[in-house]
C-alpha cells in the first residue's frame, strides 16, 4: 500500500535549509494497522503530511497504491485526498466547521463527493459515542467531543487508508480504547490501512507494528509476535514487552543503521567508533586511541575494524561551521532556557506546535532551549469526567503557569479576549518600550491587525501576531454584468449589499435560481446561525452578565431578526428547501470521462462555483478553491469564473472598521513576571520579523500580518487590500465561557431561539411577537437553569435546532 525509498523533505528560506526527512524507507503492507513513534522533531508529523498529500517531497520515491505523490498533478491530488485517503489532524479544529452541527460535518465530506449517507453519517458518529449530540453546533461539544467528530469526519467517504496524527489526544481513556476498537473493526473488516502517528506508547502496543523515526530515518521497528493479540501491554521506553513484541532495528537499502542514543551515551561513543566482525556478529565499540589513524587489526582474530563518521553530511556541517562565533554559542555556560506558554497541548502534540513556532527559532539561537507548557493538557484531561473536560477554567490554568516558582516567559493565547483578560490583570509585559527602543518600523504590519491587538490594550500592545485569517465579499462579476448591476465596492454597509443582493432573483427560489448572497460558500445554513455572524461586530447580548435575564426584546435585536428573515423569506439567500432541490437536479447531471466512470467535481454543488450565487462571504481559503477550480473548470464541463472580492459589509453607524468572521491568533505576548525576558522579546521579535513572516507568506490558509509580504498568488488577479482592511469582531468574555462552563444548560436559551425564529420563518409569528416570547419562555427558563445548571434538563423545544452561547459572537 505504502512504499517510500530515500524520502527526502526539505524546508527552504533565503538562507536557511531544515531538513525534516533524510532519506527515509518505509513499506506498510495492504490492510496494515500499524503506528508510528518519535521524538518531536523526528520527523513523524512530515511523513504523514507527505502520505496524506498535504505537503509534496523534495526528493526520492513515495507511493501509495498506485499514486506516485512526488509526479501526480495537481488536480490528481485533490482525487488522491478525497477518495483514497482519511485524515484526522492532530489540531481537531482543523476538520471542523463551526457554523454546522456534528452531524452536518460528518456530511459535508459525502456533499463534496455528489452523495450525502445520513444513516452513514449516523452510524460514524455512534460509533465515537456522539449518538446523543449530533445535532449539537461545535460551541457545545468539549474538545474530546470535537476530536471524535473529527475522526467521524475522516471516514465519511470510507477511505482506502486512514492516516491519525495523535488520534486520542484529546479524549478520555474510555473513548480512546472505543476509537481504538473502531479501526481495528475497519482495518479487520474492511481492509483498511491504517497508520497511527503517536506519543502514547499505551497505543502503540494495540497496533501490529510499531516504527520508530530519529532524525528523520527510520531507526528500530517492534512487530507484534501474535496479531491476535488487541490487549498488548504498551511499550516501554526504548524496549518492549518481551512476549509479545520482538524488536528490529532497521538497516536501509545502502546498509545504513541508527544506533539507539541511549546505547551510545553509556559506551561515550561520540561522532565515530570502531567496528568489528568475527565472523557471526558486527561489534561498535567507542575508539581506544585517538593517535592518528586507525589502530592496527587483532590478528588473531582476524577482524575487519573501520572508522564510522558522524551523520553531519558536508552540506549541512558548512553553515554550521559559517555560525560560529567569538561567542561560542555551544558553550554550555552559555545556554539558556526559555519557556513558552501555550493555551492547549500536551507531549503528545509538541512536534506540531514546535514546527509551527520554534523549531526555526531554535536552529538559529543555538544556545536557547525551548520548554513549551501548555496551560490546558490534554493528556490530563482525557480521564476526567465528561462534565470536567468541558468546564475547565482557561483562565485560572493560563494564570497557572504564568506564576509560582517557575513561570512561563512568553504566553501564546488564541483569542483576543484572552489577551484582554491577561492585559486588565497586569500580567503581561507592554511591548511598545520594546518596540521603540529596537526602532521596530509598525507601518510594515497590517494596520486593522494592530488596531485589533491595541484595542484590547487600552491603546498598547501587549502582543503580536505573525499572522491572521481574514474574510472577504467574493462577488461574481459575469453575473453582475449580465444582469446591469454595480458591482459591490470596499467600504459598504451591510444595507447596501443587502440592496444589492435582492437584485438578484425572483424571490421564488428553486432549483434554477439565482441567489443574491449568501453567508458562507456552500450554501445554505439554519437562519439563526447566520444572524449570530451577521449582528457579531455589534455585540449584541441574548441574556445578561448573570445569566438571570434576557435581554432580546430590543429595536436593536427586532432589526436584526427581520433582515435575516427577510432575505430567507425572499430567497435572497437559499434556504434548505432551495438546496435539497439543487441537490437533487445537480445529481442527473453529472460528468462523465472518458472511462466511462463519474468524473470527480467538488464544486457541483457550491453555487458560487455554478453561477447561480452573486455575493458570497468566504474566508481567505477559499482562494485555494477558487484557483483549483479555475485551473479544471473544463474538465467538469462547468464556466470559468470571473471574481473578485470586496472588504466584508460593515455597520457603518454603530461599528464601523469591524468585520465578521476574522481572525487573530497565536497572539504571542511576555510575561511580566518573565525569568529570561530578553530571550522572550527575542522570539516575539524572530515570530514577527521578516524571515518568519516570508515563509508564512506562503500559506494558503491565513494570511501575513507584514504588508511588505503580502501579495495576490502567482497567476491570479485580485483586490488584495480587502482582506487588510477590517479589524476583528469582539468575542465572547472569559467571563461569559466561565458562566456557559458553570452553566452548560444555557445552551438551551439559543436553541429556544432557534425555535423561535423558525416560528417567524413559517410565517406563525411575527418578529415582535417571537422576541416577546423568547424573551418570555427564556426568562423562565434561566431561572430553571440557575437551579439546575448541568444536570438532565427538558427544555420543552420542538424540533431539530441548535445552540451557541450566552453573546452573540462570531463562530470562528
């Protein structure tokens, strides 16, 4: 199934090469379970992003099954990831889109194939033990919970082979043994491949091989004495357990060995030894004389003895030598360490989180060691109660490892109201001073970026950002010009593309519609999760800060539930029904290759794709989509498209510079009890400076925050500057996660609300009269959840609806 020879995988910037994998082989046989093991930085993480064709080699030979993935083009690859290959990330988030409930994500996979299997979708979701919460949105569902949708979602189209980077992570020790059981009942059953990348040896030894990577290569491999044999005890350090795994270390095709470190460090064998044969075995012993040459051979015994050298090749030991200095950075009364903080992780997630921010920091500040800490581990999570992984206090953990005896130096948050939290309690050092005295030039930054980091400090930075998630209004020009409307200019209000988009359309809806807008690029949503993102930047609150009141029946609210109810009763946006009747038209045309056989087509059923949707709010990624379908929009028989994009519509009066659906994070600030706060500045500079900022310019998920790296892609043509120009939308307080974690039977005042807003959709209540009794049957019902915040609770709601929290925010 899988067979990579000499895989090798280097990252480049102008003047610093890492090489991740070093000629690498490895073979997993058809229908496989096995697992993968290393230290971070090993090199595990880059094999699986390269099977998983996530990232492309930069030399020697990888197949899987028939695909060579250092020749298949592009378009191939998409196939390759969509039909051949399963993968759950190690980041669960990742897999998931917030907006949709469990349920919808496990569907939205089958979407993209032509064919949605609800009793499919189902089945997955019950066997991670979701059965009950489906139809729950994300904002529900603890991280174990997330994770599990996140496997579900891996197997949605029934993959020939199903890649795990730490696929129990984040779930409790029950859950991880059923996740276990539910791929040896694919791997059995069904054949599938299945490759686990992992810390947890625990899990390593329920899998019927076990390879172990160092410094990119293949180093030892311990293979199951009876497959048989689920219930194996784990492994155990460098050794196994003797009855039931034999351990083998690997030599490649060119006779090539990794010796164990720990072996090496008690015979004080440094970068050569000696090597004997006798006959029948191959001794490495440290050398006995360090007198030129190579001691002359025993004689007697007839030996054959050589010098074996140390792994630096030349051209790696050349800029190694280039960068030394009087300093003598090696020195080891010169090393420092520094200890970064991070909101979640644990040992099993460091490899992903140090090639995302240190490893580059730690190949060129030789003399600094990084000690990542996450507040919130996962590894220590997984086996409390349910009820305990969701009502984790973020910010009594994040304020742990912030002080005591041995605090973090640098602290890495993932929200902005985070940082707010952390700035209102004087913990964070201001960067300005900093900034000033290094004569740091700010104009090279993303000025909404800055602002949105400087708004929740009171007018100071207290942290920076190396990069950023934006949103734009992508609008179809061929439609407008087909239909003589102006197109949509930077700067609009909401009312104005509002305007705009009922244009479009004959407010009947329907399979041969033209829709006007529409909130996210697949289609449609439930109507009340399109008002959260819609009324984000104002701020709105459904209930007060004590959860003792509702707060919903207001002019402010009645305008923003009768414009999202009029563009659904117009069809200016497609309701469910619109899509159901798309779906079913769109399946009778298909597009048939040559073979015979149904060519592939994701965009099928994305209306922006097949022209029937003018303007519609995507986030910076969809320029992949938009790029590849460009490329193979003749294959499926389908129209180029003529785009472009446009700044996100604004409440010109009551918020104006802010946008919906943008993002800032790894919002990298220092601790103002910091021990080593030079070396903290140092990497807050090296995260945000112009090297970083080049290599992460090349990313096709966000976006740089530097201006200077900041360009349309190659071979595309584009209004660049509307993704820079709005500053985030406020999220939710620490304070009102804490009341939801206190109180996760809150969740049901926004499925009320749902309810309630479907009811003046069906035309059986007017806006007015759902707010008053929202505001109504919510008030009741907060005064029942203040008396039983968590236990079993019967809301008294009809129908399939869904919850967020207690302010309206943006999902992100």
């Amino acid at each position: 199934m899988i067979d990579c020879e000499g895989l090798v995988k280097i990252y480049k910037t102008d003047d610093l090469e890492v090489v991740a994998l070093q000629g690498l082989n490895l073979s997993v046989k058809d229908g496989e379970m096995m697992a993968i093991i290393g230290n971070s930085g090993s090199g595990k993480s880059t094999l699986l992003n390269i099977l998983g064709g996530l990232d492309r080699p930069s030399a020697g030979q990888v197949r899987v099954g028939p695909w060579d993935l250092l020749k298949v083009s592009d378009h191939d690859l998409v196939k390759y990831k969509r039909e051949t290959v399963g993968f759950i990330w190690q980041n669960n988030a990742r897999n998931l889109l917030p907006y949709l409930s469990a349920l919808e994500n496990v569907e939205m996979p089958m979407m993209f194939n032509g064919k949605v299997d609800r009793a499919y979708a189902k089945q997955l979701l019950e066997w991670v033990g979701l059965k009950d919460r489906m139809h729950n949105k994300l904002t529900q569902l603890s991280g174990g919970e997330q994770q599990r949708v996140a496997i579900a979602i891996s197997l949605s189209n029934r993959p020939k082979m199903l890649l795990a980077d730490e696929p129990t992570g984040s779930v409790d020790s029950r859950t991880s043994d059923i996740i276990m059981d539910i791929f040896r009942k694919f791997n059995r059953e069904m054949g599938l491949t299945i490759v686990i990348v992992t810390h947890d040896l625990s899990l390593a030894g329920k899998v019927d091989r076990v390879v172990a990577i160092r410094d990119g290569l293949t180093s030892t491999e311990f293979i199951k004495r009876n497959p048989n044999l689920d219930g194996a005890p784990p492994l155990s350090g460098v050794g196994v357990n003797d009855d039931v795994h034999e351990a083998f270390v690997v030599v490649d095709r060119v006779g090539r060995l990794q010796v164990p470190k720990e072996y090496l460090k008690q015979l004080e064998i440094g970068d050569k030894a000696t090597m004997e044969f006798d006959g029948d075995k191959i001794v490495i012993r440290a050398p006995k004389s360090n007198e030129g040459g190579i001691r002359m051979m025993d004689q007697r015994k007839k030996t054959v003895r050589r010098v074996v050298a140390g792994g630096l090749t030349l051209s790696l030991l050349v800029p190694l030598l280039a960068a030394c200095n009087d300093k003598n950075e090696e020195d080891p009364n010169n090393r420092r360490t520094l200890r970064i903080g991070m909101m979640y992780g644990s040992s099993q997630d460091e490899s992903y989180y140090r090639q995302q921010y240190t490893d580059l920091f730690e190949y060129t500040h030789k003399n600094i060691d990084i000690e990542l800490v996450p507040a919130i581990d996962w590894t220590e999570q997984q086996f409390e109660a349910p009820d305990k992984q969701q009502n984790v206090d973020q910010l009594a953990k994040v304020k742990e490892i912030m002080t005591g005896a041995n605090p973090v130096d640098v602290m890495i948050v993932d929200s902005t109201a985070m940082l707010s939290q952390l700035v209102q309690e004087n913990m964070l050092k201001p960067l300005d001073p900093l900034i000033k005295e290094d004569k740091i030039d700010l104009t090279d930054y993303v000025p909404s970026v800055i602002d949105g980091i400087k708004e929740v400090g009171d007018n100071q930075l207290y942290a920076l950002t190396p990069t950023f998630v934006p949103s734009a209004l992508f609008y179809n020009k061929t439609l407008f010009q087909k239909n003589n409307i102006e197109p949509p200019r930077d700067g609009m209000s909401w009312d104005e593309v509002i305007s705009l988009a009922k244009r479009f359309g004959d407010g009947k809806g329907g399979k041969d519609a033209t829709f006007g807008f529409s909130f996210n690029q697949w289609g449609a949503s439930d109507g009340f999760s399109d008002m959260t993102q819609y009324a984000a930047p104002l701020g709105l609150r459904v209930y007060d800060e004590k959860g003792e009141k509702m707060l919903v029946n207001t002019p402010q609210w009645e305008k923003v539930w009768t414009t999202i109810a009029d563009l659904y009763k117009k069809h200016v946006v497609p309701t469910q029904e619109d899509m159901q009747k798309i779906y079913e038209a769109q399946s009778k045309d298909v597009v048939v290759g040559g073979d015979g056989g149904q060519v592939y087509n994701p965009y099928q059923n994305q209306l922006f794709f097949s022209g029937k949707m003018a303007m519609v709010l995507g986030q910076y990624y969809m320029l992949n989509d938009l790029e590849t379908y460009n490329k193979n929009y003749e294959k499926l028989k389908m129209t180029k498209l003529d785009w472009d994009v446009v700044t996100v519509p604004q409440f010109v009066n009551e918020a104006a510079g802010i946008g919906t659906n943008i993002t800032l994070s790894a919002l990298t600030s220092i601790n103002a009890k910091a021990a080593n706060p030079d070396d903290a500045w140092e990497f807050v500079k090296f995260m945000n400076g112009e090297d970083w900022a080049k290599l992460k310019s090349r990313s096709s998920y966000e976006m740089t925050a530097r201006k200077s790296f900041i360009k349309p892609r190659d071979g595309m043509s584009y209004n660049i500057d509307a993704f820079t120009q709005l500053k985030p939308a406020p999220q939710q307080s620490l304070a009102d996660a804490k009341l939801l974690q206190e109180r996760p039977n809150l969740n049901f005042i926004n499925q009320l609300g749902s309810s309630e807003f479907q009811q003046v959709l069906s035309g059986k209540l007017s806006v007015k009269e759902a707010l008053k009794e929202y505001e109504e049957k919510g008030n009741d019902m907060l005064q029942k959840i203040k008396l039983n915040p968590k236990g079993q609770f019967d809301p008294g709601i009809g129908g399939d609806v869904y919850g967020g929290g207690g302010v309206v925010r943006p999902l992100d």
